[in-house]
C-alpha cells in the first residue's frame, strides 16, 4: 500500500505547516518506517547558494519543532539523481519532502534517474512522500505550462497519474496556463494549505489555512480545511 502523500500549495517548513509535516511521519513511523525527514532541494538547484542554505536552515528548523532529524540531500542536478550513493539515502527515510522552486527543472532532473525511482519505492513502500509548490507539481503525470496557454508540459514523476496541480492557487490563480487532457483533474491549491492523503486510506483531506479547488473533473467546488475533496 503506498505510504502518505501531500500536495502542499505553498509553506514548506514554516511553522503553520508543521502539524501537516507532523502527520507525515507519524503515518510513515506506523509503516515501519524510521522517524527521519529527508529534504530534496532539487527545484531549487539553480538558485545558488544562498538560497540553497536558506531552504537547508528552514527545514531543520521546522524537524526541531515536531522533534525529528533531518537530512539535507543535494541533489542539485541530473547528475546529483544519478548518483547511487543519494538515491540510497533515500530509502530508509520516513517522510521525503520535495520543496519549491522551479517546477520544469524538478521535473527534467528527477524523471528517469535514480533518485526519482527511489523517491517512487520510498512511497510505494508505506514512506512518507510531499510536495510543495513545484514538488507538488511533478507528482502527476506532467508539469502544466503556465505562461503560455496551450503550451507544452513537462512530462513528471507520475505518481499521480492524471492530476495536476496549480500551486499558490489565489496569487496564480490569473495567469495563463495550458488546460489539462481530457479526464484529468486540476487543482487549484491556496497558500499555506496542504492536500493530503494518509495511507491506507481512499480520502483526500485539506488542511492548512485555505482551501483546495477543483477546477477540472470530478465534483468541481471549493473544499475548505477539514473537508474530504472527492477525487480517486
């Protein structure tokens, strides 16, 4: 049975998200998994080192507060997700959490390597998997385009096969963006606000501080914190 997934919409590390980080790892410690959080900067492996350390600081900050040990894992390039000895470490953890960046490199990165196998048996496992803005965006079938309607997507990780995700849904939700095939679903997730689905269960709950919309199939609406969002 896969393990617990969140689709996070923007927050990652920060204070307000951590009873969402908490329930990750919990579920994923239920799994038989250890209680470790693994970070993948990835999204961000183009933005230098300043920012990199930035992300490094805010995650271990946010394993303090709900009392976990966290692992910084560079992987940065395609390369990076070759790399055996990273995939491993991979594995064992509890929750991997994908955070923000650039959506279209995440995907280019990941897709096909070693690292982006793992992070699929880590789940597919009982572990702990999130994704925040560009990581919850390569968790379906493909990155959508975003500048330019009708544009191309990214092929993604797949995890999630037909559904998209529109992050930082109320500061985006005015932009162009290219529609979705046929029978998939769009979400459209606020700030501060997870999806999330725990295992062993079919129920996909929000939480956080705003809302999940769903834009395209199933039951089309508003879901607030608390709320089941009907989609398989």
């Amino acid at each position: 049975m896969d393990g617990a997934i969140a689709l996070v919409g923007s927050g990652e590390y920060l204070p307000g998200m951590a009873e969402v980080e908490a329930a990750l790892l919990d579920d994923a410690v239920r799994r038989g998994k250890a209680r470790t959080y693994v970070q993948l900067p990835t999204a961000a492996g183009r933005e230098g080192g300043k920012s990199l350390e930035y992300w490094r600081a805010l995650g271990a900050s946010q394993g303090e507060r709900i009392g976990v040990a966290t692992t910084f894992l560079p992987v940065l390039t395609r390369a990076d997700a070759d790399d055996a000895a990273l995939a491993a470490q991979i594995e064992g953890a509890g929750l991997v959490y994908l955070s923000g960046g650039d959506p279209r490199y995440l995907a280019e990165t990941l897709v096909g390597t070693r690292v982006g196998r793992a992070i699929e048996s880590h789940w597919r496992s009982g572990g702990a998997l999130a994704g925040c803005s560009a990581g919850a965006m390569v968790m379906g079938d493909a990155v959508t385009s975003f500048r330019l309607a009708g544009g191309e997507p990214t092929p993604a990780l797949n995890l999630l096969p037909g559904l998209r995700v529109i992050p930082h849904y109320r500061r985006l939700f005015g932009w162009a963006f290219g529609a979705p095939p046929a029978g998939a679903v769009l979400l459209g997730i606020e700030e501060m606000t997870a999806l999330v689905r725990l295992s062993g269960s079919t129920e996909w709950r929000v939480m956080g501080a705003g809302a999940v919309h769903v834009l395209q199939g199933a039951p089309q609406g508003q879901y607030e914190p608390g709320e089941v969002v009907p989609i398989s």
